[in-house]
C-alpha cells in the first residue's frame, strides 16, 4: 500500500493567531475584537443592498448582550437553546453569546420538515428558542412548536434596555469561561432513517478543526460570500469560525433573487468560497449560457485549451470579462459534501479559479483535502493534521482519529459506541489509496452490493461514472441477485439546491421522450465501457419527480428510491 501523504506540520503566520493558543471559540472572539478592530467581518446583504455591517468588536457586543439576555431568561450553563434563522451576522452573536454563558446551541436547519423538528425538540430536551425575523424565517407554530419560550434573533441582540443594570458587563466578565473540554452545540444530523443523531462538538473539537483550516486556506485577505446554511459544520468552522480568526470579510446573502446573489459575488469582490459541488455547477451554467447567448462557444472553448497549459494568474487574466462578472477577485473554491465530478473542477480551474476539495462529517471534522498547491481530481487529497487516517483491515472503512472526533451523540450512547471504538470513529466510507498516497473515496458501507460471486460492486462509482457520462443524478441499486439497475433523472439536469430553483422541464410529445430515452441510454452505454464486466449496469429506469428525495442536507434518501422501485414493478425498465 503507498505511503499516507500528509501536510507538513504548522508553519507560522506573523500577525495571525494560533488557534491552538485558545482555551476557548469566545478567545478566538476575544482576539479578533483587539486584533482586526477597524474591519468589517460579518455583513448582510438583502433585495435593499446592504443592511448590517459589523467590525469584530461590534459583533462581541452583539454576543455579550446576548450572553446577557440569555442568562435573563433563565438558561443556565449546559441548557440547550435551539436556534432556527436564516443566515445574518446576528445568528453567530446568538452563537457566541450561548457560548459566552456556557449554553449549549441546537441548530435547525431551514429545511427541516416539522416531524423531524419535533424529534430533535423532544431529543433536545429544551424550552427556548431562538428565531430570526422576516418573510423567509421559519414559523415555529406552523411546525407544531407550541410548547417552546421563543424570542427572535432581534430581539436578543439588540441594544442594551432599562433592563439592564449599569454594571451588567462586569458581572458578565465575572462569569466563568468556557474551557476546552465544554461542549457548546448539539449538530442534529440530516436523519434519512427518520431517527436523527444528535453530534456534540466542544470548544476543543471546533478550535482543532479550525486549526486544520489553516492548513487548507492559509492566512490572508480572505472575502466569502456565505451562500450555505450556518446550522452546518461546513459553513461554521472554514467560513465563520476561522474567518473571524483571521480577519476574514463574509457576506451574507439573504435573497432568493439570483440577480441579487450574483450581484453579491461582483460588489464584494469574493476572493474564496465555501460551496458545495452543486453550487459550483449552478454558477458555471449561468456563464455557459451567456457564452452560448454571445454566440461565443467555439471561442470560449478555444481559449479552455490554451489556458490549461497557462499558471492560474494568467488563466485568471485570459478569462479576466468572466472574472469581472464575479468581481474580479475570484481565486479558490473550498469543495464537500457531494461527490465533485472532475468536470465541474476542470471547468472552474479553466478559469484560474483554484478547486479545493475536502473530505470529512460532522462527527469528525475534515479528515483528508487537497491543497492550493496540488489538488488533483478523484481524490479527497492527504490527510490533514491533527487528524489520522487508517483503513479497516477487513473491508477498507475509513477509520478517523484525533481532537476534531465527537466526543459522541447527544444522550445515545448505542449510537455513540456503534461508531466510535478506542478513540477511531468508523465513518461508514469505503476507501483507498492511489500511487501518490492521496485517499480516493469508493463510496458508503452500507451500499456496497455483494454479488453471487463474491464480487464487490460500489453503487456511489458507478453513480460518479454516470455522471461523468452526462447522466444528472443516480441511484444504482440491486434489484435481483447479480442485476444492477439505475434510477436516473434526465441527462443534463441537475439536484434541486433550493425551493426556488426551477425543476428542469422534461418531454411529453413522443419524440421528445424519445429523444431523452436515447440520451440516456447513450450515457448508460458510455458508462458502461468504462466499467469493469460485474459492475456494468443492466436496466435503468426514470425516477418520475424532478428529483430524488433529499435530507436537509441535501443527501439522496436511497432507501425511499429502494422502496419506490420495489413497490413500482409495472413501470417500464429499459435494459442498459
């Protein structure tokens, strides 16, 4: 087996502070209030333009009224506090300021449905909660949350009232602090079992995840556009946790116009962004159909060519109108959380745009990622400190180690054991390496298909495969012993990213569906001579909705597709 390539170990950052150095995420605050004081850190943008925009020292007032507030209410240390908000700079002052009077935050997810909420409510065992305000805010009565003591987002980080006494940031200061070992939030993850599990993260767990951030994007003038939901670690830990420590300037965008976001990327003049692939394909459609509108294709592609053999400066400064579309500025992507077909990479690093791609969970932070400096496609890339990485000897499960593991699930202590054994939590994902020690992902344990031969089939590479071959999305399941049969959606369409991005349209005239039936059996072909004999695919079949069942976080709901095909036999299945 190669050798595990690895980052090198921490080089220094003058000017910029060891997160290793913290006791605590409110240090961190701390630190970035005296330490970028005159900069603007978290900002909102909105159909009105910009509406709020906060200096770090701004927005630990903001928390320490919060702190206050909370405290008011009655929470005492290790109270869960649930919170349910779009992204605005006031949901992270919710956040350090529960964190400030040793709360525990319960994040939910915009796109939770209500039985899902209620479970987590029950699980979380907790009566406040804390909501954001305006037309795209969730309403907790619609959800069935009668029960619950709700304040806004507003409402807590306000301005200090008569309530307050003159001495109230004193006594706040003679709080104990949080320490390393404390755990401050309880991550619901996306429950397609319909049972979610709730991942407890400390101080110490967040602290080393960012420590492993600097690593993936080193310090430097860092502008994002935050365009993924602050309930999730990915958006937390690289984008506002370790932005705040090192001076980053984040914007978040609360629109459902896609002028306005677009606008937002060219106005902020966006150096980096945290995306998932998905967004990465929603952006680069939007310039393939100006180039297609210009009549500029043969030209555009032309260009594709020579700037591959260019450095990325110049790729940047070949592309520079592109560019200037997404402010000028553009330079990195931080990809995860879906497989990045290499297409959508080789697209952006066309452009001198660099594609980072990470590899982890909730329940363990980033495991592995490539870098700025190599970052080749079909890998997660090395791992990265203070993580370890084993394969299982038995059947290749990737096994990871280190400060940025859970200490477990919330009050689940079957769940806990069922992954973690002598400090290695088992992932569930399947794995190897190639010749330049880089870790390649197989797919999920539990979808491996075992054949009657004995033979292992992976559906997440076929499903890669056929995507690569033009297929929009899959899901390759058994359906008898030895055939494997994929339920597809259309070629070229592309998952459903928010409730209000259009559904592709599909044929109803007879030739139209024909036409889209030869594509996809044309892709399915192709598919198939690149796959090995025993995993080629035998039938597909056309999933009926515009796309497949998802988790709040965006993951495909295999087991409703399982179901759907077993109770469905009479539909028409159309061999590979």
């Amino acid at each position: 087996e190669p050798a595990r390539a690895t980052f090198p170990d921490h080089p220094d950052h003058p000017g910029y502070p060891d997160p290793r150095t913290f006791d605590s995420l409110v240090d961190l605050l701390d630190d970035a209030a005296v330490r970028y004081a005159g900069r603007t850190t978290l900002s909102l943008r909105t159909d009105a333009g910009i509406e709020l925009a906060w200096t770090p020292a701004e927005l630990r007032h903001r928390a320490r009224l919060a702190a206050w507030r909370l405290r008011a209410l009655g929470l005492q240390p290790t109270d869960r506090l649930l919170t349910w908000s779009p992204s605005t700079p006031r949901l992270p002052a919710v956040y350090w300021g529960a964190q400030m009077a040793r709360l525990i935050v319960v994040p939910l997810d915009l796109r939770m449905v209500p039985e899902v909420v209620q479970r987590i409510v029950a699980k979380a065992e907790t009566r406040w909660l804390a909501v954001g305000s305006g037309l795209d805010a969730p309403d907790p009565a619609a959800a069935g949350l009668h029960d619950l003591e709700i304040h806004t987002i507003d409402e807590l980080t306000a301005d200090a009232d008569d309530t307050f006494p003159p001495d109230w940031e004193a006594q706040l200061d003679s709080w104990p602090r949080p320490t390393r070992d404390d755990v401050w939030e309880v991550i619901y993850t996306s429950g397609s079992t319909g049972y979610p599990k709730g991942v407890m993260l400390s101080h110490g767990t967040v602290l080393s995840t960012v420590e492993a951030c600097a690593l993936l994007l080193p310090p430097r003038e860092h502008r994002a556009v935050s365009l993924l939901p602050l309930s999730h670690l990915f958006e937390q830990a690289p984008v506002l946790f370790y932005g705040s420590a090192i001076g980053a300037d984040v914007l978040y965008v609360r629109s459902r116009n896609p002028r306005v976001i677009f606008e937002s990327l060219r106005d902020h003049h966006v150096t980096t962004m945290v995306v998932t692939p998905q967004l990465m394909d929603l952006f680069w459609n939007a310039i393939a159909r100006e180039v297609e509108r210009q009549g500029k294709k043969r030209a555009f592609d032309r260009l594709r060519s020579v700037a591959r053999r260019l450095p990325y400066p110049l790729r940047r400064l070949l592309f520079r109108r592109v560019h200037a579309q997404l402010g000028g500025r553009l330079r990195l992507f931080v990809v995860a959380g879906a497989f990045l077909p290499p297409e959508t990479q080789q697209n952006w690093e066309d452009l001198g745009v660099v594609v980072v791609q990470g590899y982890g969970a909730t329940e363990c932070g980033p495991a592995a990622a490539t870098s700025e400096r190599e970052h080749p496609t079909s890998t997660v890339g090395r791992t990265v400190p203070p993580v370890r990485i084993r394969l299982a000897e038995n059947d290749k499960e990737i096994l990871v180690a280190g400060p940025t593991v859970m200490p477990g699930y919330w009050r689940d202590p079957d769940a806990s054991s069922a992954v973690l054994a002598d400090g290695w939590y088992h992932t569930g994902d399947i794995g190897r390496y190639d010749e330049r020690g880089n870790l390649v992902l197989s797919g999920r344990k539990k979808n491996i298909i075992v054949l009657p031969s004995g033979l292992n089939v992976y559906p997440e590479d076929i499903e890669n495969v056929l995507q690569e071959a033009g297929i929009g999305q899959s899901v390759v399941l058994e359906t008898a012993p030895g055939r494997i049969e994929a339920v597809v959606l259309p070629v070229g369409s592309l998952p459903l990213v928010s409730t209000t991005q259009a559904a592709p349209e599909r044929p109803t005239d007879p030739e139209g569906v024909a036409r889209q039936n030869g594509a996809i059996g044309a892709a399915i072909k192709s598919a198939n001579a690149r796959l090995s004999a025993h995993s080629r695919i035998d039938a597909w079949r056309l999933w009926p909705e515009p796309d497949f069942p998802r988790t709040h976080t965006l993951k495909i709901k295999r087991d409703d597709v399982r179901l759907w095909v077993a109770a469905d036999g009479a539909l028409p299945v159309r061999e590979g």
